[in-house]
C-alpha cells in the first residue's frame, strides 16, 4: 500500500505529465496550423518578386517538398511561365549577407538558374550589401541550388 505521502507525489507527478501533454499536443497543433500561413507567406514573396521583374510572366504553384536539411532555410515552388510549356522551379533561400540573412529568390530551370531578387520589402538591400560580397554569394548559390534540388528529389537529372 502507498502512504499518504507517496500517494501526494504520484498525484503531482501525474498532473505535471498531465500538463506536459497538454502543451505538447498545443505546440504541435499549432505548428500544423501555422505550416499553411508559412508556405502562403512564401508563395506570395516569390510571386511579388517574380511580378517586379517579369511582370505577368509567371504564376507560382505548388510547394515542392525538399527531402534535405536545408528545407529550414530554403522553399521551392512549381512555376507555370505564361505562353510556355516550361515549368521552372522558385527558389527563396535564406543567404548571409552583412546584415544577417536575406531572403534571395532564384529561378531554376534545366539549364540554368537564376537570380530573380531579394526578397525584401522594407528599404534596397542592394544599396545595403556591398556589389563584390553580394555577386560572390549569388554565384555561389547559382551552383548550390541545382545540387539541392537533387539531392532533395525535387528534380530528376
């Protein structure tokens, strides 16, 4: 038999797991819930950049599923290109820049990939990051993003 004191602990410990369930099965609701405002949010940035710089040239489709470790940092989406039968891949991928890290939208297509624009709202970041650190970080993602979208079977060679 259990005494009373012991019967007091195993009463606490059970409303403290208790309570731990509870937050944990909130976390993980509205982590499912906030999923879709997310890849919305994402959609609409790359569909505002494509628009600046091609405007009505491209409808932004659905999220592709990267299967790597970089999806914490980067998205891809379907791209329809108006009048084409070509299907491009968006890209919005977090890269470092003096500031901390900047949003960048890059096009990909079978062969090539390039880069559409910052994906920044609140001021030039080009005015911002130096012309020399910001083309050697764009070229460097030009080479990454094929790889990524490889090896995370969004794209087949």
């Amino acid at each position: 038999m259990l005494s009373e004191e012991n019967k007091e602990k195993l009463k606490n410990l059970g409303i403290l797991f208790g309570m731990f369930i509870l937050v944990s099965a909130l976390l993980i609701t509205l982590m499912f819930v906030s999923r879709g405002f997310v890849t919305k949010g994402l959609r609409n940035n790359i569909q505002n950049a494509l628009n600046e710089n091609y405007p009505k040239t491209y409808a932004v489709g659905q999220r592709l599923t990267i299967k790597t470790g970089i999806t914490l940092s980067a998205a891809a989406f379907e791209c329809k290109k108006n009048g084409s039968s070509e299907k491009p891949v968006a890209v919005i991928i977090r890269i470092p820049a003096v500031t901390g890290p900047v949003p960048a939208v890059f096009l990909y297509t079978e062969n090539s990939t390039e880069f559409v624009c910052y994906a920044i709202n609140n001021g030039n970041v080009d005015k911002i990051i130096a012309p020399e650190f910001s083309s050697a970080i764009i070229e460097y993602w030009k080479k990454q993003i094929p790889q990524i979208l490889l090896k995370g079977g969004v794209v087949n060679e």
